[in-house]
C-alpha cells in the first residue's frame, strides 16, 4: 500500500480540509484478531496531513493496531444529506511524550487554553496518540455541500 504523498491523490480541496478541521468526530475502524471490526467514536484533530488521536494505552483499538495498522475513519457532518468521507491509511500508535499534540487536539473542543490544559491534566495517564495518515479518502460528494438548512431533530 503507498502512502499518498499528494494530496491531490486524496481528493482534498481546500473547502474539505477546512471542513476535515470542523467536523467532530471521527468513527474509528480497527480488525480485531478474528477479522470483525472494531469501532469507536473519537475526537479528532486533522493537521492537514494526518488525523491524531488521542487514547488509553490499554484500549483495544490500541492493541488492534498495534497488531494490525490498518484503520479505516469515518467521518460525517450527522445531518441530511450532507458530506461524509471514509479515509483509509495506515496508524501509528505514539507512546511517551504525547503531551503537545494532545493539547493541540484537545483545544479543538475546549473553549479557552485553561480549559485545554485542565483537560489534558484529567486524562494525561497511560495517554497514547494514533496517527493515521491517509492513503485513500472516499468522498460522498465532489463538492462540500452546503448544510446550512439541515441540522439534527429529535424523536
């Protein structure tokens, strides 16, 4: 499997790397040892060339790509008719030192630096990162649509 290191070969576009940066989260896709998937729902921060994502050093996703990298994300805007991508690549699980890039994960969803660095002192042990750097993304439009007239009701 090559590594694509154009991002033409991803389809990304400016407006989709924007919209890679907004977007909440990401269903992350492992292969458990007897082949089924695994998925979770994760926070997220893209850097404009991988997805980082920050999680216990004990949890399966963790041992799954330990033993196997290949991990499939996916991820949508949770409304009607609106963009998903499902990327595939290829993850690095990240031990030791994780602290910067966790921060700067963690600041997407936090609203004031204090906030971020009380978070980070909440979750810092036995805190790994999962890089994922893409090799395919699968787009459902050519276009970001725009979802400004959508958005999610309840039951």
């Amino acid at each position: 499997m090559t590594v694509a290191k154009d991002q033409d070969q991803l389809g990304l576009t400016e407006d989709r790397s924007d919209w890679l940066r907004r977007m909440p989260h990401a269903m992350v896709a492992t292969i458990q040892s007897d082949g089924t998937p695994q998925v979770t729902p994760n926070w997220y921060w893209w850097d404009g060339e991988r997805f980082w994502i920050s999680t216990l050093d004990w949890t399966i996703k963790v041992k799954n790509l330990k033993r196997d990298p290949r991990v499939t994300l996916c991820i949508e805007e949770w409304a009607r008719r609106t963009q998903y991508v499902q990327v595939f690549g290829r993850a690095e699980v990240i031990e030791g030192d994780v602290r910067e890039t966790t921060l700067d994960l963690i600041r997407k969803y936090e609203p004031t630096e204090e906030a971020a660095q009380e978070h980070w002192e909440g979750i810092k042990e036995h805190r790994v990162l999962i890089a994922v750097t893409p090799t395919r993304m699968q787009w459902r439009y050519d276009e970001v649509p725009d979802t400004t007239g959508y958005h999610i009701t309840g039951h």
